[in-house]
C-alpha cells in the first residue's frame, strides 16, 4: 500500500551514452523500465512525478516533467522534484534500477533526516527532504557531485538488498537483472512447491551460479544460471553434487548439507537444488586452517563410488574454447593466441609428472568455505572431479599445502600457472556476466603473460 505523505520521483534526465538507446524504453521481462520504475513508487507513495528532458521526446505512458535546466546532472531531477513536491519527504529512483522495490523506497522515506541513502552510500535510489534543497542547489550551480551536497546535510544510511541497487547502465547490465530476475522466480516457484515460506528471499551470489537465500527459511536454493550449464546437462551436475554431498555429510565431512528434500527440480526451464542455510561467522581461518580443513574433506571425500569427471575432461572443454575466437568475443587475437598456447604448455608440463588421482572439490577456495558456529563447511562441489591432489592445492595459500606432505611442489608450480590460464578462458568466454567475472578475466590473463 501506498504510503501516505511520500513523494515518489522517477529521475529520466541521463543520456544513455553507455546503453547505446533509451534506457527508459529498454524492456525487461515485457515492460520498459520506465513502466516498472513508475510502478514501484506508486506502490510506495500517494504522490508520483516523473523529471527529465522533454526535448528528448521520449513516448512515456505518464506525464514527463522537464527538470528545467540545459544540463545533465544528477541534482537537476532532485531539485526539481523537490521544489514541486507536495509532501516533506521525496524518494528519488533512476530509471536504470528496476530491481528496487517498493519496501526499499518506503524505508529510505521513513529514515530520512534531511537526506537517507543505503549503505552502499549511492545517493540515489535515495529519499530527500526540502530542508536538502539549500545544498542540492548550490551542487547543481557548482556542477559538483551529489555527495558533495550529503556532506551538508543530516544523513541516514538504510540496510538495503546490495543487488536490488544494481545498476542497468548498458544492454549487458540489464541481461544481468533479467537473468537474475529469472533465477529469483524459479527459486521462489520451488519454494512455494515445497511449502517453504520464502516471503523474504534474498539474493545471496549471483556471479557463477545464483544462489538465493529463501528466508525466513534455513534453506537456500542454487539455480543453474552458469557456463557449466552449456557443457553438461544441468541435472547432471546438480545430481552428482548432491550425490557427493551426501556421502560427505553421512562421513561427517565439513559440509553444508543438501537440504531434507534438495531435488533437482526443473522450475522456469531451470534446475534448482535446495541446501540447508549455514549462517555465516565473522572471520577468517589461517592458511594451515583452511589446509586442515581441506585434509578432512579430503578424508571425507574417499570412498565415494559414484562417477566422478576426470579433470582433464574439464581441461578438454577449456582447450576448446581457446582454441575458437567466436567463444572468447571479447579477447584480442593475440591475447587468445598467447592464452592457448599457455594453456596448451602447460597441460604437457603437468603430464609429465605422472601421479595418482583421487577425488577432489574441484574449486576449494576460501569462498567456498563457510565458517560457521559447527566450524568451517565447504560449499559448491559443481566443479568435483578426480584429479592429482596438487589441482586442488593451488586454490589454497602456498602455507596451507604444508599440511599435506605428500605432495609434488614441482607438480604444485604447474598447476598454480595452469589455473591461471584456465580460469583467464572461462571468465573470458563469460565476460559481461558479472564484474568479479570480468575484474578476474583481466587479472588472470596478466598472470599469463607474466609465465
């Protein structure tokens, strides 16, 4: 229900340089962003205006307010819409953030002093009182920043959802969202299959697959959304990760457990699988710590009979998608030359060094492992493989390998580089996905460069 006494602004002045078109008319799931965005503040305010340039003739299905100024600035929508304004308190929100929801808006304008922001400390999505226009004016006269202008002002910071302030700045961005949203509902439809109260759901990753924390229920729900779902058949996957979990977790293996009835369904032509929800603690283990508990996972992993892919079966895929420019669009010629070839090296180093294979997590980095009030459990075994002990060695710092004194160090050398390269060509093949996809495809391939 719309709250009473709160102005709702949608702010459409930008260019939309970097989207190529209007942002305003872009569509996401059969609506434009505009229709979504005017929809969210009428859920939220009793009053909505809409400011930007009407010379850019934009075919809205409300009325557009001009901000009245010749220049594109963030605060020329802000004051506008405050000066206009019927009530005290203003929530501003860009057209180029459609995941904002009606709640968020409602608590910025309950928070506000003189202004109220989230966390991230964006000063929109954002609610404003008139007691801001003062400053707000003097930035807009300056042509200074927005937060320029916070710094004069009383200001409170609201908790709100990270994702739900993303941006949709460029077509790649907004196939973001999209893909998301579509995670989302898929999650919440198995949820509400599985009788699962999901009534505040979360997103909680969305850069490999997406994982949504289905809350206030202590289970959260994985949706394949990533590259490996183009390799195999997802059920695949999600089946012999449960598989592997399971016996882990019969073993009492330091695991976050799949949850009493974890699937995989097929929701929303995707596949979610359901685990129990660990809250996470605050801290960090050491780097023997995080060895040690690798050693028990290790011991906990043995034993299991179920097929598992050899992990030169994983360096098979990688070796294809160097080797073809139409799956690396974004890397320059040269530099998928030089990535193939690295690739291709140091695979034949590794083979030289012949040494036996066991079960292994695949990808046991320190985000994959939870530290929790039951102790460290480790996480998504979508990348479980059989393999020599050194692969999974390089995820860990170089201290941590001495908890295993078995292992090759000549081995350990080639296998560091050759993560590298691998995880340069996958994060390359999926670049745009996400910005820790892309700060980590530009990383690993100076890493190449470097060998």
């Amino acid at each position: 229900m719309a709250r009473a006494g709160l102005t709702g602004v949608l702010l459409l002045g930008g260019e939309s340089r970097r989207f190529g078109s209007p942002k305003a008319l872009a569509r996401l799931n059969g609506e434009t962003l505009a229709e979504r965005a005017w929809r969210t503040l009428g859920e939220a305010c009793d009053e909505r205006l809409a400011f930007g340039k009407r010379a850019d003739g934009l075919e809205l299905p409300f009325p557009l307010l001009d901000d009245g100024t010749d220049v594109r600035h963030p605060a020329a929508g802000l004051v506008a819409g405050l000066r206009m304004a019927r009530n005290e308190v203003v929530v501003f929100l860009p057209v180029d953030c459609p995941e904002v929801e009606p709640e968020d808006l409602s608590a910025l304008g309950r928070a506000c002093a003189d202004a109220a922001v989230s966390a991230a400390g964006k000063p929109v999505p954002g609610a404003f009182r008139k007691s801001a226009l003062p400053a707000l004016e003097r930035c807009l006269a300056r042509r200074e920043s927005v937060r320029s202008a916070l710094d004069e002002l009383e200001v409170r910071t609201v908790e709100l959802d990270p994702f739900r302030l993303g941006d949709a700045d460029t077509p790649q961005q907004l196939l973001r969202v999209e893909r998301r949203q579509g995670a989302l509902e898929a999650a919440l439809a198995v949820a509400a299959e599985q009788r699962l109260d999901a009534s505040a759901a979360r997103v909680l990753q969305d850069w490999n697959d997406t994982v949504v924390h289905l809350a206030p229920s202590p289970v959260v729900a994985r949706v394949r959304t990533s590259w490996v779902a183009a390799a195999e058949p997802a059920e695949e996957t999600y089946e012999r990760e449960l598989a592997v979990a399971r016996h882990v977790a019969g073993r009492g293996g330091p695991i976050v457990r799949p949850a009493s009835r974890p699937g995989p369904f097929r929701s929303h032509g995707l596949v979610v699988a359901l685990w129990e929800y660990a809250e996470p603690l605050e801290g960090e283990l050491s780097d023997r710590e995080l060895g040690a508990a690798l050693e028990e996972l290790h011991s906990a992993l043995d034993g299991f009979e179920g097929p598992l892919p050899a992990l030169d079966e994983r360096f098979d895929r990688a070796a294809a998608v160097a080797g073809d420019p139409a799956a690396v669009p974004r890397l320059g010629h040269d530099d998928r030359l030089l990535l193939e070839s690295a690739f291709r090296e140091l695979r034949a180093e590794a083979r030289a060094h012949p040494v036996a294979e066991r079960a292994l997590h695949g990808g046991p980095y320190r985000g994959n492992l939870l530290l929790t009030a039951h102790g460290p459990k480790w996480i998504d075994f979508d990348t479980v493989c059989r393999g020599p002990l050194e692969w999974d060695l390089t995820h860990l710092p170089e201290p941590a390998a001495e908890v295993f004194p078995d292992h090759d160090p000549a081995l350990l050398d080639i296998m560091r580089r050759l993560i590298s390269a691998e995880v340069a060509i996958w994060c390359w093949h999926t670049y745009g996905r996400a910005p820790e996809v892309d700060e980590a495809a530009r990383f690993h391939l100076e890493r190449v460069r470097g060998l």
